[in-house]
C-alpha cells in the first residue's frame, strides 16, 4: 500500500515535471 503511493506520488511529480516543462518551451516559442 505505502509503496503504491510513493509511486503515484513519483508519478504525479513527474507528470507535473513535464507539464512544467511544455508550458515552458510554449512560451518560448511564443515569444
């Protein structure tokens, strides 16, 4: 239980991680 967690976790910060990281290759683009 308490490893399926760490792993949700693991993956929710790297899903967060890319997001950041498209957002800001977005704005680059931009401007």
């Amino acid at each position: 239980m308490i490893f399926a967690c760490r792993l949700l976790i693991k993956m929710l910060g790297e899903t967060q991680l890319i997001m950041k990281i498209n957002v800001n290759s977005m704005m680059l683009r931009a401007w």
